[in-house]
C-alpha cells in the first residue's frame, strides 16, 4: 500500500582493505551530516542501511545508522588479512516522504585493533 515503508534502488561500493600489520582491523562509518533534499527535508539517520555482503575471512553487520555514531561494517579476521568488501547501502522510504535528491557524508575508517 502507498502508506508502507519502501526500500530505494540499492547502491553498491566496493572496499579494498590492503592490510600487512598482521592484526585484526575493523570498518566503520559515521553518517557526519544528515541525508537533506534540495529543500532542507532531511531522513532520519536511521532510514539509511547498510549491508555488507559478507565472505568467511570476518563478520558481516548489516544495520541502519544512528546520528554522529560509528558503527562497525565489517571486522577482519584475527590474522587481519586484506578483504574486498561488497557494501550495499537502501534506503527505507517514508510514506509522504518528498521527492528530491538527498545528499549526506558518510565517513568511512578502517582500524587496527
């Protein structure tokens, strides 16, 4: 129905770790400003998702962001051997919600443990 949540287009980023410090190694990202149309309408942080596809070398978190917190996409193994990551971001479409271009920052880190 025209009053559910909807999922947008999913976009997808590839991630290259290069990793030889032989320690395990986490990503995280941080949504620094909040997705806002042309008019200044803003989604709430949490409407955008993130999902790693995931592959045996570390764990997958798929999760939704919250304001100003890092949250961990991915953690390595414990050898923290370099990985290719497949992250797919959606996101969840309030009914009413107005049309536009939303644009935000994201800020993506990798550290050692």
């Amino acid at each position: 129905s025209e009053a559910e949540t909807r999922l947008s287009s999913p976009v997808r980023v590839a991630v290259h770790v290069f990793s030889n410090l032989g320690r395990p190694y986490q990503i995280t990202q941080q949504l620094l400003t909040p997705l806002t149309n042309e008019a200044g309408v803003a989604l709430p942080p949490n409407h955008l998702l993130v999902v790693d596809a995931g592959t045996p070398e570390g764990t997958a978190a798929p999760s939704g962001f919250s304001a100003g917190q890092p949250h961990v996409v991915f953690s390595s193994d414990p050898q923290g051997h370099s990985a290719d990551r497949a992250l797919t971001y959606h996101l969840r479409v309030p009914p009413r919600q107005p049309a536009g271009t939303y644009r935000g920052t994201i800020l993506t880190t990798v550290t050692a443990q």
